[in-house]
C-alpha cells in the first residue's frame, strides 16, 4: 500500500516481535478510541530492511490486497460491525474472569484495606466533633469503631465486588484490540513484487540492519533522532536504545560541523553514536563510535 508494508493480524505481529526481533511501528488507531494518540494499534507498517529480511530467512510472504484500494460494500461492513461487536463482547468477558480472579486473589487485602478506611473514618468523625465541642471523646466509641472495622464482612464485600465485575458491559471504555483480518478475503491475495535494496545507499542500510539484526539487536527506525537506526539490547518495551546508528559511505567524507553534530546528539540523548560503513569489498560492516569528551 503506498510502497509500504503493513502486518494486519495481531498473532503475526506478536510471532514477529517475540519470535524474530522485528518492531514495526503500529499506526492504526483503536476501535472504542479512534480520537486518541497516545496508544496505537494495527495495522503495523514494517521498515523496507525487515521486509527484506524476512524474506530473505522465508518467515513472510508479500502479498496486496486490490480490494483495500476500493470502498467497502454494504456487506463488508455490515460482516465488519459483527465481527467488531463480536470481538469486543470476547475480550469484555477475557477481562470479567480476569478480574474476577484477581478479586478473589486479593480478597484478604482488600477487606484489610476496608477496615483501616473505616477507622479512619471514625477517627476524622470523633476529630471533628472534639473541635466543634459538639460531642465529647470517649473510649467506647473508639472501641465501637474498632469492633466495626474488625467485623467486615469478607464475603458481603467480595460479592460487592464481584457485582462492580458484572456491571461492565458494551458501554465500558475498555481497550478493544482487532486480533485477526477475516474482512480480507485470501483468495483476492495477489503476490507482490519487492526491489529492495536497489541504490548503494540502501544496500548498505540494510547490511548495517542484517548484521546488527544477527547479533541479536532489536532494532527500529532512527528519524526523530536524526539517525538511521536505533539499537536497543533488548525489546523497545523494556529497554532504552543503546545506539545511534548512521550509515555513511567509507568515501563519504565528514565535515567537523558534521562530527560535532552527531558527537553532542548522543551526549544530549545519552546514546552513543555508531557511524556504519561497507568494507573495500562490500562483505562486511565496519563500525566507528563517537564519544564526545568535554574539558574546561
């Protein structure tokens, strides 16, 4: 689509990002919350290295969808809305028995948690009423509250709720999530050709992807840092990036402007800056890191 690539289904991009260390970067927006941008969701576009690579090692196959470039029928949407309305009635009750669980896992707690408010409670209502000369302190109703707070009853208040549990329904601003593509019809697949990479620039990015990808990096886009790549040593989920990553031609020359750039980028980001080259003949990657020193 637009020369780019997109993994639609939820267990790919899962097999993709455990199995094979490919990122992506989700677009879509979510379903319950098409206005928001702080989480995002399927489709997942792919960088034209990790196609390539996944093509290369046989995990993927390229194909277009013709229909996606055409309006929905009647049809498609209407089998679309079920499917959504269906899909989402699912993951409201994967949510109810998840929740129930945890309820009934930290029940103990929570009635804990019960008899303190009620103390509390009961120590705010006699604070106030000493201030307000409206009443006077006494030790038999502190020792009230005290036998209150102790008598909660777990049972009443686990049912409580689990009542809260039930009352979640089609309404709730739950995060639904699309966990297959059944509106695309796989007889309409047709194969799709991919040239990648085709200049000198490109096939050196794509070295420089590949050998950093078999040391066992994850790896993503680098744009907003003004990078090619960022390096992380585990998944982006869990771990800050390590590296910048920019490819330049052993030929290439740099100018001090240019060194001192790249030098107080990674010292502003805290990331060290790794400049990426081919060798004379074109077998492998070299690599040269920058290290900004500061003296006074």
């Amino acid at each position: 689509m637009n020369g780019k690539v997109h993994v639609w289904n939820a267990d790919d991009w899962l097999k993709l990002r455990e199995e094979y260390r490919i990122v992506g970067a989700l677009i879509g927006c979510l379903a319950h919350l098409p206005r928001q941008d702080s989480f995002l969701g399927l489709p997942m576009v792919l960088l034209p290295e990790e196609v390539t690579l996944l093509l290369e090692q046989e995990v993927a196959r390229l194909v277009s969808y013709p229909s996606l470039t055409c309006a929905p029928s009647n049809d498609i949407r209407q089998k679309f809305q079920e499917y959504r309305k269906c899909l989402y009635n699912q993951q409201v009750e994967c949510f109810k028995e998840e929740r129930k669980h945890q309820v009934m896992s930290m029940i103990d707690r929570i009635v804990e948690g019960k008899r303190r408010k009620l103390l509390e409670l009961g120590h705010k209502k006699r604070k106030v009423g000493t201030e307000s000369e409206c009443s006077v302190l006494d030790e038999s109703q502190s020792k009230n509250d005290e036998t209150d707070a102790n008598h909660v009853d777990q049972e009443a208040l686990l049912r409580e709720e689990l009542d809260k549990i039930k009352c979640i329904d089609e309404n709730s601003t739950l995060v639904q999530i699309f966990t297959g593509d059944v509106w695309l019809n796989e007889e309409d697949a047709t194969p799709f050709p991919w040239q990648y990479p085709a200049t000198s620039a490109e096939n050196l990015r794509y070295k420089t992807f590949k050998d950093l990808w078999e040391k066992g990096h994850y790896l993503t886009g680098g744009q907003k840092f003004g990078a090619d790549f960022l390096v992380y040593p585990g998944d982006p989920v869990k771990f800050h990036a390590q590296f910048l990553v920019v490819c330049i031609h052993s030929s290439e020359a740099l100018s001090a402007t240019d060194l001192v750039t790249l030098g107080r980028l990674g010292t502003s980001v805290r990331k060290t800056v790794v400049l990426s080259s081919l060798s004379d003949d074109g077998s492998s990657v070299m690599y040269q890191s920058l290290q900004w020193n500061v003296t006074f």
